[in-house]
C-alpha cells in the first residue's frame, strides 16, 4: 500500500514535471531519431513509461536525467527491436575518401545537405549521437551522461571525440566538394606523327 | 571523476565542455597559446557546439497532448483526503508490487471508487505492435475481462488502444477481424481506438490502413491514454 500511495503522489508530481520537460525531451528525441513522428512517438513512450514508474522517483531534484534514461532505454529497445527504427541507421560517410563517381552538381547538394547540422548529426551511430546531444545540447556533465546511459565516463569521452570529430570533418572540411582539377581533362600535347 | 590525459591535444573536448578543473584549465590555456592548431581545433569544435545549440533550440515543438493542468492542480489540493480515506478504509488488495498503472485522477472520489470497484471496472489496453504473441496476449485479456462480468456489477469498461504496428490489429485483413468484430458485436462496454497519428504516418508512407467498423481514431494514443489514466483507468501494455 506503501506503494501505491507513493506511486499516486509521485504521479500528481510527474504530471507538472512533464509538462515542463516537454519540449526539452522532444528536441533531444528529435536530434536522436531525426524523424518528427519518431520523436513523438519516443516522447509519447517516455511519458508513459515515467508514469507507470511514479514510485521508483526518490526525487525530484534530478528529474530530468531520470526522464532522459528511460528515453534512452526506449530509444536503444527500439533502435534494436523495431524495423521502422533501424531504417534510421545512417551510413557513416567516410570523408576521406575521394569521390570520383559523383558529379560535382550532386556532391554539391550532398555537400549542402551535410551542412545541415541535424542532418550531420543523422550520420553518426547511435550511441554517438545519444552522447553529443545530451553533452551539447542538455548540458550535462560526463558524469551525468555516463549516468543516463550506464556507461562508464571514459566511454562517454571517447564517444564524445569520435562524434565531434566526425561533425568536425562533414561540417567543415571542403574534401567532401572534389578538387576541381580532379575533373579536368589535362591535354597533353603529343607528336602528331 | 573524468580520465584526462597528459597531452593537451586530448583534453580539447573537456575544456570546451568545462570539465576541466581550474588548474588543468590554466595548464590547457598555455598549452594554446603555444600551438595554433590547437587553438584552431578549439574555436571549430566551440562553433560546431554552439551551432547544434542554436539549431536545436529553433525546432518546433509540436504541441503536447493536454495533461488537464488544472485537473493536476485539483488532484493536489484533494491528495491528503483522499490518501486519509483510503487508510480508513483499510483496503489492503492494492497493496500487490506488480499492480497495473492506475488512476491518477483528482479528488477524494477516486479512494473510494477504487474501494467500491476492487475489478477495476475500467481498463484501457494498450498495444503498439503486431506480434502475434502480444496481440493474442491483449485479445485474450480483453474477452477475459468482458466475460467476467460478476452479476449485479457495472459493466467493465474495456478500451483497446492501439499505436505503431498495433493499428495493425484493427485492420480489415487483419486475421484477428472475426474475433474482433465478434466482440464488438458482443459487448457494447468496449471501445477501440486506432492512434490518429499513426494511422497518418501509415497513409503518408503510401499504405494506408483501412480500419474495420466502430474503431475511433479522432486522436493520437497518447492523448487517449493519459486522458484515461487521469480519469482512474487502469492501464496494461501488451
């Protein structure tokens, strides 16, 4: 009975809080899915999720990293259970590579496309991506992500480094747009026997 | 604690992020000075953050799914009456740690409504997959709760909730139709509802769902579902 009166309470609690956590859980759900309705659906989940929960708060004080963890536990269970998310996998690009095959209109757009900051984001794995955006965007400390994902904080750094590298190359590096000179003809004068 | 490292290189990420501590901060600001690539590799890591900032700040939020502020306000006001008057009652058949989700609706009323419905005359089942294991799961504790209807009691009020895949179920080729609809013929205490939002999504993605007679679908799953739970609804999830 212990349970269900602090189940009850916390829940009348829990009501405020997500209301004030909303747009705040959505941004983080949309730069991890990358999809408006999978984010909705995530944030849907969550809300739910925390509700049925209600009794497991000890407090409120950090709240919002309890909201977060369950949304990344829904988020890694979908992610690895449901067909619909494991479409969102993006392949990584490898900027290293000189593409030869693209015309230089389409890797323009691609170029422009990458530029976008959310859609450069969709590039990296998940687990990267869930990193970055609750150091970046929520602030936390890597003690605190390290926390919400149950990982220890030396994984968190690493991925941390290996996300902001890779936004580092397809957000600013020009090797992504060929050499020009790469699709020049060189002539070269010959003997005309 | 975090792991740092000897060389300044590979604390540029914990010093944009302010996970250095004074000294090492100090110490990682000569090092700077002294290697303009260093420096470099700082500000386009500060900008790259400051830029997901700004872009994520501006997305649109769409709107959250009313949560009845004022129905939560009430709630509080009324919460120690009615926490009092369940003690007084003594009902100690809630007590089971695995009891479904229930009510989180306002007032006193709510203590003695549970006290007088022990079956908890009001369920919402909830699915958001097309397994078939799950889906028979629901199906059965659906007819399961309809058939057994104590004589003289109020009719239990059963409500199938279906989002993602589970819309599925509700489908006109579904293999589960007949059972369906059988119900429905049966029972008038039960409501089926289709998400809004994913039977949308469907249709965008060119394969609409053409749902079968009598399932509501005028809003998204989560509305309903929060609707009815502060309304004293018991909730499973199949």
């Amino acid at each position: 009975m212990r349970n269900w009166v602090k189940l009850k309470s916390n829940q009348v609690k829990l009501n405020a809080v997500l209301e004030s956590h909303y747009a705040n859980l959505y941004r983080i759900a949309y730069a991890w899915c990358q999809e408006e309705t999978l984010a909705q659906d995530l944030v849907q989940d969550t809300m739910v999720k925390a509700l049925q929960r209600a009794d497991q708060i000890v407090s409120f004080e950090n709240i919002d990293r309890w909201l977060c963890k369950i949304m990344h536990n829904l988020f890694y269970d979908n992610c690895r259970h449901k067909a619909r998310w494991q479409q969102l996998t993006v392949e990584e690009i490898d900027l290293d590579e000189q593409p030869h095959s693209e015309s230089i209109e389409a890797l323009y757009i691609k170029k422009q496309t990458i530029n976008n900051i959310h859609h450069a984001i969709g590039t990296l794995p998940f687990d990267q991506r869930e990193v970055i955006i609750l150091v970046d965007l929520q602030g936390y400390t890597y003690q605190e992500v390290a926390e919400v994902m149950e990982v220890p904080v030396g994984t968190v750094m690493s991925r941390l480094s290996r996300a902001r590298q890779k936004l580092k190359k397809q957000v600013t590096s020009e090797r992504f747009i060929p050499n020009y000179m790469n699709n020049v003809v060189k002539l070269k004068k010959g003997n005309k026997s | 604690m975090t792991k740092l490292h000897n060389n300044p290189a590979e604390n540029v990420h914990a010093y944009i992020d302010g996970e250095l501590s004074a000294g090492e901060r100090d110490a990682f600001e000569e090092a700077m000075q002294l290697d303009e690539s260093l420096k470099e590799e700082v500000c386009e890591l500060r900008k790259i953050k400051q830029q997901m900032l700004e872009h994520y700040q501006k997305v649109e939020v769409p709107p959250m799914p009313k949560l009845e502020r004022k129905s939560s306000e009430r709630m509080q006001r009324y919460w120690p009456i009615a926490a009092s008057l369940f003690l007084a009652f003594g009902v100690g058949f809630l007590a089971a740690k695995d009891m479904p989700l229930n009510s989180v609706t306002s007032g006193s009323g709510v203590v003695l409504k549970v006290a007088e419905n022990q079956q908890n005359d009001k369920v919402i089942l909830h699915i958001d997959s097309d397994q078939p294991q799950r889906v028979n799961a629901l199906l059965q504790k659906a007819s399961m709760m309809l058939q057994s209807q104590p004589p003289g009691a109020h009719p239990v009020q059963v409500e199938i909730v279906a989002n993602d895949h589970g819309i599925d179920l509700f489908e006109k080729g579904n293999r589960n139709r007949a059972a369906i609809i059988a119900l429905l013929a049966k029972y008038d205490n039960l409501k089926l509802v289709a998400c809004q939002r994913a039977l949308e999504r469907r249709a965008q993605s060119g394969h609409p769902v053409q749902l079968i007679d009598h399932v509501e679908s005028d809003r998204p799953a989560l509305e309903e579902i929060v609707d009815k739970m502060k309304k004293g609804w018991t909730y499973y999830r199949f």
